[in-house]
C-alpha cells in the first residue's frame, strides 16, 4: 500500500515528517559531521524559513500534540502505583545520619 501526501509519496517516517514540515528535519536538527560553514549556512536558511512563516513552531508543536495524542494516548494516561501492603517508605531523619 502507499501513502501520498499531496502529489509526494511517503515511504518512511521521515516522509511524513518533511511533508508535515515542508522542510527537510536536517535543517533543523542537522547532520552528524557537518561543517562549521555548513552548520552557518543551514542555520541561516532556517533563520530565513522562520522569517518568511513565523506560525511554523506552532504548527510544528501542533502537529507534534496530534501525533502523540493519536498515536500514544497512554502516555497521557497515568495511573498512580499501589505499594505492597506492610511496606513502609524509610525515615528521611534516619538517612542524614
């Protein structure tokens, strides 16, 4: 089965990413191994995609809440631990000493 986003196919996990994004995730995280010129000039390029869309960290957290929210509700869903009968937490005066 394959997966279009618009007219762009998505393969991977990344895919999805970029095409949520409408930049590549290196840009913003970069790339093991770069280049202090490289890093300047991705920086730079980032710099100019914010200036030209300032929304994008909103979405980007949006979309980010969506993910988590569809696909790991239990992370959201805490449930408090119940300690053994007859188990005591330790004396905090007792550990000082």
């Amino acid at each position: 089965m394959r997966t279009y986003i618009g007219r762009q196919q998505a393969i991977s996990a990344g895919d999805f990413v970029e095409l949520a994004l409408g930049t590549p995730v290196e840009l913003w995280l970069g790339v093991e191994g770069e280049t202090d010129e490289e890093r300047v000039a991705r920086q730079e390029a980032a710099r100019d995609i914010l200036a030209e869309n300032p929304g994008l960290p909103d979405d980007v957290a949006r979309i980010a809440a969506e993910v988590i929210e569809a696909h790991a509700p239990e992370l959201f869903n805490v449930v408090p631990l119940i300690r053994p009968a007859g188990r005591r937490r330790p004396s905090r005066k007792g550990a000082a000493a």
